[in-house]
C-alpha cells in the first residue's frame, strides 16, 4: 500500500487570484520529491527530488497541477493538512479552468484520503490549535516548519528564483513535519471515509 504525505503551495487561497506554484510528496520513509512550477535554470542538471513543469507563461499551471493530480492518483492514501477545504478543491480549480479532469479520490477499500488537521482537535485531541507549527511544536518532533514572510510569497508569485527557492523549501518542510506528525495521530483514525456514490446501489443488502 502506498501512503503519500503531500502538500502544495499557492500564489493565493482562491484560484481565481492565485496558481500553484509547488506541491511537495513524500511516503512513509524517505526523502521528499518535489513538483515545480517554474523553469529549470540552465546548467543545473535533472534531479529525482525536483522536476520542473512550467506552462506556456507565468501563470499557467496546466502543467503542473496534471502532474500533481497523477502522482496523488498513484497512491493509495494521500495526507494532508486542510487538503479537503483547501489543497484538493484549489487543486481542482485550476485543472478544470486548465481544460483537465479533477482529481479522483480513491475510497476504502480501494484507498482512502485522510486529512490529519481534524484529528488534532474535536474529539481526537485537544492541544489547543489544529495549526501544523503548533502540533508539531507539542509533539517536539524532529522537523518544524520554515518562516516565509509575505514579501518571499510576492516574490516566488513574480519569478524570483530565490524567493521561489525558499517556498519549495517551506513546503518540503511541511510534508516532513506531517509525516513526524502522524504517528501521535493515526491511532485515532476511528474509520476511512466511505463515499456513498460507491456503495448506494447495495443499500437494500447492508444490514446495521
């Protein structure tokens, strides 16, 4: 079973302001692979932990949120933190304005999404903050999140190498700081979620 911790970075929270700009990926083990938006510098050879998908300007991201869609796809359970009000519904934003398909979930037992923002508050636990800087910093794990002020967001937005540098540094961080995360949260996980669009037709043969 592959398990993909993920997260992306945008250039705002709607997609009608804003593109992605990076998505970062890492499963159980291992280090992360990052997706970019912009263009590979020259001179600077293929990497395995970062690939290049720029669009045919600035602000196109067909190219790469296709390839985020697919890597998710790949996996049998993707995490996230606020993916399901936030990373997936942008994502599909701008795939659907880019002419693409959305992002099709996997449901259990096939696969499952699971977003471990809510499974540091409500009934789970009560650490005072669902915010992945806070969680972490209960838990004292090994990798905490970057600072990234507004002014490196406008920046990366606009082209700036280094500005753009420091996000995919930032988002790489978060993956691993959801990963050293999880292993306080998975235990409780009472249940994956089961759409009713895959199981309506067998209703008269459930018996609860």
């Amino acid at each position: 079973m592959k398990v993909t911790f993920y997260d992306t970075e945008s250039t705002d929270l709607s997609a009608s302001w804003g593109r992605i700009l990076c998505a970062s990926f890492a499963g159980l083990k291992g280090d992360t692979i990052t997706f970019r938006g912009d263009t590979r510098p020259h001179g600077v050879a293929d990497s395995s932990s970062q690939l290049y998908f720029p669009g045919n300007d600035t602000v196109d991201d067909s190219k790469l949120v296709v390839a985020i869609r697919d890597e998710l796809e790949a996996a049998d359970i993707i995490v996230d933190w606020n993916g399901i009000l936030h990373d997936i519904p942008l994502l599909n934003a701008r795939l659907q304005l880019a002419g693409e398909r959305p992002y099709e979930g996997k449901m259990w037992p096939k696969g499952a999404h699971l977003d471990l923002m809510y499974y540091a508050t409500g009934q789970a636990l009560k650490i005072g903050s669902k915010k992945l800087d806070n969680v972490a910093k209960f838990f004292k794990v090994a990798h905490q999140k970057t600072p990234l002020d507004g002014t490196t967001w406008q920046r990366a937005a606009a082209g700036d190498r280094d500005a753009m540098n420091q996000v995919v540094e930032h988002c790489e961080a978060d993956v691993l700081v959801m990963r050293d995360v999880s292993p306080f949260l998975f235990p409780h996980v009472k249940k994956l979620q089961l759409s009713l669009n895959h199981w309506w037709k067998f209703l008269e043969q459930i018996e609860l």
